[in-house]
C-alpha cells in the first residue's frame, strides 16, 4: 500500500485526554490520514456509526466507559479495525483487548513512527485482499471458496474477521507443511511482528473456535509443539479416502 493511498484513511482517536489526542492527530495528519476525535465511547459509537472511519485508536482509560466496553460495543455491529492504546506494561490489558475483538495495541509510551508503523501493518491486512484462488473443498463439512472470501461450515457461511481469513489462507495454501511462529508472524501481521507469536496463538484459537467441531482436539489446525502449526493436507487425504 503506497503512502498516497493513506490520505484517502480515515482513523477515529477515542482517547479522553486533550494532549495524547492532539499529539495523535498532529502525527497522523502529517502522514496524510484524515482524524476525527471522539473523548468519550459513547461519542465513539455515534461517530462510527456516522463516519465510517477505516481505523479505530481506542485507549483503555476513559471515565464512564472504559475502552474495554467501548469495544465490546463496537464488535456488536462493526468489524472496523481497533488498535487498544494500553499503559507500559499492562500486558493483561493487551491480551484482554486481543480477545475481546481488537487487531493491535500500542503500549505508552510510544513514538509517532511507531504508531504509524503499527496503523499501517493494520491497514495493510485489512486490505490487502486476497482475491486469487476458487472453491477449496476440505471434507464434506468444510469448504472455503478465497475467490468469493466465503468459509461454509456444514453448509453454513462462518464470519472470519481479516486477520482470521488471511491466517486461514496462508495455512491452507502450505497444506500439509508445518509453519514457523516467525513464517506466519510474517505472512499475516508483518515483520515488524516477529516477536509476538501470542497473536499466532491466540488467532488459531480463534481460527480453531469456528471452525474445528471439537477446538480441543482439532483435525484441521494442528499444533507442532515448540515450532508452529500445520494444516492437514487434505488434497492427499481425500485423494487417500477408499
């Protein structure tokens, strides 16, 4: 994604603090995003609602509602990119974000290249679409079409958020290998990510959550202990099958 395509963003800070807020859009802004501002999560909802921003920066701390409510509130009717601004070291405020539906944190401090760089990664795996490919038939309950971006789970369309769908791509197109935390580190969230195979873990959980019929003894998405995770080859399984 070009930097020229960054002017056409759209990023949403909901933060009750004037100087972060401020010291937000000034950076943005200077990178070529459009900002709107909302100070508390209530406005937040509305302002989603209404604008339809590309990216949410959502803080932890605010009064009233906390960014951890704001969230579940956003997650009930939208799938719009959030990244949690959590305080140094607050790392079960990171995990507890990641679960409740967030793409990303930022830990404060942080410094404006760094939020960039994280906003964009974000950007980039939201839109960075795949398109090519037509109807994978896994078994007689499992299929995913990556042209139209459909998943059926006995007969039934499953919703992937982007991240989820693209991790569910890279698995399947290395059918049958075993993928390193780093390989899948780097396929879906970028190098920038290589250090924080909690993300891998905790989006084949995910993954495994929706699609596996028993997620604690999966069949699909199996686990290399100590190394990373494989998906069945099932082009040879089924060419196996009597």
């Amino acid at each position: 994604m070009s930097d020229s395509i960054y002017k056409n963003k759209k990023i949403l800070i909901v933060d009750d603090e004037e100087r972060m807020v401020g010291f937000i859009r000034l950076n943005l802004e200077h990178d070529g995003f459009m900002v709107s501002e909302a100070h508390n999560g209530l406005k937040a909802i509305q302002m989603i609602r209404e604008q339809l921003p590309n990216l949410v920066l959502l803080d932890v701390m605010m009064p009233e509602l906390d960014g951890f409510e704001v969230l579940k509130l956003i997650r009930e009717t939208s799938t719009v990119p959030v990244i949690m601004l959590t305080a140094k070291g607050e790392e079960d405020d990171r995990i507890r974000g990641l679960e409740l539906g967030a793409d990303d944190y930022i830990t404060k401090p942080f410094s404006p290249r760094e939020m960039v760089s994280r906003i964009r990664a974000v950007l980039r795996r939201i839109d960075g679409g795949i398109s090519e490919g037509g109807l994978s038939v896994i078994d007689d309950r499992f299929s995913v079409d990556f042209g139209r971006r459909i998943v059926l789970i006995d007969g039934k369309q499953v919703k992937l958020r982007p991240t989820e769908y693209k991790l569910l791509y890279h698995l399947i197109e290395n059918a049958g290998w075993v993928l390193t935390y780093d390989q899948i580190l780097t396929k879906v969230w970028g190098y920038e990510y290589r250090d924080e195979p909690h993300y891998v873990r905790l989006y084949i959980n995910y993954l495994r959550q929706k699609l596996e019929e028993d997620p604690a003894n999966p069949k699909y998405i199996l686990t290399e202990r100590g190394v990373g995770y494989r998906f069945v080859d099932f082009k040879k399984r089924n060419n196996e099958t009597p």
